[in-house]
C-alpha cells in the first residue's frame, strides 16, 4: 500500500501535470497542448541528440574499460580485493561530489589537469574546459565515464568467475592464443552478462543529471542540455511544470523500452527473485 | 589459466598502475588541496603536496560555516528513511513470501520497473505534493521521498532472503505458540540478517549520496544537506577550494568508511541487484 502511495500517485501526477498547464497552485486542463509544445520546441529535439550522443559514447566507453579492467584484475594473483575496492570509489561516493572535485581539477587558471596538460606539451595554453562547448561535453563526458566503468567493472568480475576453467584448460590444449581464448570462451560465456550490463547502463545513463547539474547545469548554449537537465531547467529554472512533466513523460517511454529489454533478456517476470 | 609470463606480467600491471591513478587521483587531489592553507590554493603551478599542513579549511567549515547542520541533516535523513526503508521493505517482503497474494509475480515485476524510473520526472510531483502539505523545507519530505525511491529494490531483495528461509522454520515457531508477528521478529529477521544489513547500507548510501531531490525540496540554507550545501558553495563569487575540497572529504569519508568495511555486503547487493534485477 505504501508502495502504491509513494510511486503510483506521484507517476500519476506527473501524467496529470503533463496534461495540464500550471500557474501557481492553479492548474488548467490543456489536453496535449504540452506535448505538442514540447515537441515543437528546437531545445528538446537539440535536448534529445545531446542525450543520445552522451549515453551512447558514455556506455560504449563504460563497457569496453570496464571489460578490460575486469578481464586485466581477473589475472592477478595478489591485491586482488584490494584493487576491487579501490577501483570502486568513485561510484560509491555520491555522483555531485565527484563533480565538484572535477570542477576543481577542471578550473581554468589553477586546475591542475590544465596543468598537468600543459606540463606535457598537450596543448598551448589552459583550456577554459566548462566554458566552450566542445570541451565541455567533453568535459562532462568523461566524468561520466569516470563514474560508471567501475560499476560494469563489477559485473564483468562476477561474470569471469563463473566460467568453468575447463574451458580454458581445453582451449590450452587445443593450442588456442590468448586472442583465441578470449574469442571463444571468454566473450560468449560473457554475452549475456554483457547486454544486460549495457541495458542496464543506458537506463542508468539516460536518466542521470547529478553530474551534468553540477558541473555545467546544461551550458554552455545548451552544449550538456541532456533530457533530464532540460527537465529540470524547465521545471524549477522556468517554471513550467506541465512541459516539463511532458519532457519527463517521454524520457520515461525511452527508459521503459530499455527496461522492456532488459527484464526480457533478465527473464525476470519468470525466474524467482533472488534465485 | 595460465600463469602470465613476465612481459604480460608486466604490462598486466602497468594497465592496473595507470588505471588506478586515473580512478584516485581526483580524491588525492581533493585530499591534497583540502589539506592547503588558502594563500596555496591559487598557485600556479599547483603543489603536488601542501607546502604547509593546515586543517584551517576544515576549522572554518565548522565554525563559520554551517557545515555541522549540514552533515546533522545528511545523518538524520539519511538514518531515518534506512529505518522506515528497512522497516517497511521486510513487512513487505514478508507478507509476499508467506502469504498468497493475487497477482504477486506481476508486482514483483513493477517492483523492478519502478526502480528504472527517471527521478528527475518524479521529483515534479514530489515538488508539489510536499508544497502542498507544507512539507518543503523538512527532513521529513527527504526521508519520504528517498525511502519510496529505495522500497522497490530492498523489497525486492529481501523476498529472495526471505524465500530461502524455509517456511517450516517459522511455521513451526507458531505451532509452539508464537504469533505470527513473534515468528517474523524472533525467527526470520534474525535468519536474514546479511540481506537487512545490505538493504540498510543500499538505502542509507542512496540517501547519503542523493542530490536533487533535496536541491528541490529545500530551500532553507539550514535544512541543506551535504552535497547541495556544498555544490552550494561553487556558485559563490569567489570560490574558496581547499574549503570546498574539505567538505568533499567530509561528505566522501563515512561512505568510504562504510564501503571499506561492509564491501562484501555491497558488492553482493549490487551484482545480484543487476544481473538478477
């Protein structure tokens, strides 16, 4: 019951916003008039493309670091869980502090990874990272890449500990090359782990705005404006509740197509949870 | 598999070496410069070290800013939805395993669904219910809200430790002349106590380390918590750092702490809450 009162009445509510323009606490019924705005409206078809370049370049690189560093910590024999844990920090400790100390690293005249760049002769002079906005999607970019390869990471370990090391043995004796091994036994043992970890990834991905918020709020001119950042700006920047709901309406639909796959390939509605 | 030979090896550990430095060097330097007196910050180039050790960042913190409301804010927002979380999570978890419930498997399902939800969407009508009610501006909306958002995965995990404690268990208790409430608390909970303790630590981290919803359910500089009182700080006009990294490292520290010491509880929570759900 309480579950039904905390997330079936406020989704409800928010289709409800979405259907209703709001002025104040006076809401007028507008039917799809949101909707159509918002879809008439070039920030959220800009909004969109931002969000799909951002995922798509954040899972891929998430999923192949991830995999490598799974496959590279899988080999070793000492410090094992040691390195687990330290590889885990940055997606433990919140997603707006991890922004915050890379708005420090970033600083244009002080950061040190300006610094460091310049050390080495990479560029000419400080970049003003957050400030142009190539740099800045870049910039936030590779925060987010920061943040979630540990989490695939993770996934990846579990994975490689549960092929039978028969496998392996056998594919030695056939005289298989590492490349080899990897090819066949290890990638199609990992296949299922892997789309599930994508899915799960684009979800998670799509609808994150800590980092974004943080760091650029969506600027410069839009360049980091993800959906859930437009989101926010239109709710609580501009205060246009009902287009905003309606912008959270479709990014609910994209997420739901994701989950569909996911649960499907999870096989969750049929299998015992926990099992 | 077997043993790498020494040219692997070697740059078997290389990749580690170069990854790890990547993964930490953002919290050495969040530590380094935290540790810097002010006139050290805004040097060019950068110390690698602090010439000079200071806690004074930290001394103002406390002291002349309000960063001890703000973690006493983080602590009771963050304790109190891990007890109603918890609480309500291993009812609701019990009941689905011992009772029959109609349409229980299809819940079962929304109960994973709900966890993919965009929070930003929800936070809208979250806004305005707690207006509504008066809430804004209290640690009960955070408490509220962060709970809702961690129900369906603790209930959901639970159900699996609670349906691996075979029913007889505590059938047999009631059969000596327990209720069925003196069962749940006298026999099942103490039974399923990794899966309290990873639920617990799953909400109280989500709690912990939340941002926008309480960058939109307060308003009220002395009911911010951690991470907005400090994501607060850099749109001053001049931004302090090493006071800022401070509070970096008073937000990071208790989920380290916490992490270092329950890692095994975690790391099983979250492979099982993705693979399996």
């Amino acid at each position: 019951m309480f579950l039904a009162g905390v997330i079936v009445l406020p989704l409800a509510h928010a289709f409800w916003t979405s259907l209703h323009r709001i002025r104040g606490l006076t809401a007028t019924f507008v039917g799809l008039r949101n909707y159509e705005r918002v879809l008439e409206d070039e920030a959220f078809w800009h909004a969109l493309g931002v969000s799909l370049r951002f995922t798509s370049i954040s899972v891929a690189a998430h999923v192949l670091l991830g995999l490598g560093l799974a496959l590279v910590l899988n080999e070793l024999r000492v410090a094992r869980t040691a390195l687990r844990i330290l590889f885990l920090t940055p997606w433990m400790v919140a997603s707006a502090i991890g922004a915050t100390i890379w708005l420090w690293l970033l600083e244009p005249q002080f950061g040190v990874v300006n610094h460091l760049l310049v050390t080495a002769g990479l560029v000419e002079r400080p970049l003003a990272w957050l400030g142009e906005p190539g740099t800045a999607f870049a910039a936030v970019t590779a925060v987010e890449v920061w943040r979630g390869v540990p989490f695939i990471m993770l996934l990846m370990l579990a994975g490689l500990q549960t092929i039978p090391q028969e496998q392996y043995e056998a594919a030695a004796i056939d005289g298989a090359t590492a490349v080899q091994r990897f090819r066949h036994v290890t990638l199609p043992n990992l296949r299922y782990l892997l789309v599930v970890a994508s899915t799960l990834d684009i979800i998670n991905v799509v609808r994150h705005y800590d980092i974004i918020g943080v760091m650029t709020g969506g600027g410069p001119a839009g360049a980091t404006e993800v959906l859930p950042a437009l989101l926010y700006n239109t709710a609580f920047r501009a205060n246009r509740f009902g287009e905003a709901a309606a912008i959270g309406v479709m990014l609910l639909l994209m997420v739901l197509a994701f989950s569909i796959v996911y649960l499907r390939v999870t096989r969750i509605g049929r299998a015992e949870p926990g099992s | 598999m077997s043993r790498p030979g020494p040219f692997a090896a070697t740059l078997l550990w290389l990749a580690v070496i170069v990854a790890a430095i990547v993964t930490v060097f953002p919290f050495y330097w969040m530590l380094n410069t935290s540790l810097k007196p002010a006139s050290e910050v805004f040097l060019s180039p950068p110390g690698f070290v602090p010439a000079q050790w200071t806690l004074a960042a930290y001394a103002t913190l406390l002291t002349e800013r309000p960063f001890a409301r703000y973690f006493l804010n983080s602590l009771i927002v963050s304790l109190g939805s891990t007890a109603l979380s918890v609480a309500l999570a291993a009812l609701a978890a019990y009941g689905f395993t011992r009772f029959h419930i109609p349409g229980a498997s299809a819940l079962i399902v929304f109960l994973l669904f709900t966890k993919m939800l965009p929070e930003t969407l929800l936070i809208i009508p979250y806004f305005r219910l707690m207006t509504e009610l008066g809430l804004i501006n209290t640690h009960l909306a955070l408490i509220l809200a962060y709970s809702s958002f961690a129900l369906p995965f603790s209930v959901w995990m639970l159900i699996g430790f609670f349906r691996s404690i075979p029913r007889e268990i505590d059938e047999a208790a009631i059969v000596d002349g327990a209720s069925r409430l003196v069962a749940f608390f006298r026999v099942v909970l103490p039974l399923s106590r990794p899966g309290l303790v990873a639920v617990a630590l799953f909400t109280f981290l989500i709690s912990w380390n939340s941002y926008v919803w309480a960058l939109v359910l307060t308003t009220d500089p002395s009911m911010f918590v951690l991470s907005v009182g400090i994501a607060n700080m850099v749109g001053e006009y001049r931004v302090l750092w090493n006071e800022l990294m401070a509070g970096a490292v008073i937000a990071a520290a208790p989920v380290m702490v916490l992490y270092a010491l329950l890692e095994r509880h975690l790391v099983s929570a979250i492979t099982a809450g993705a693979v399996k759900g």
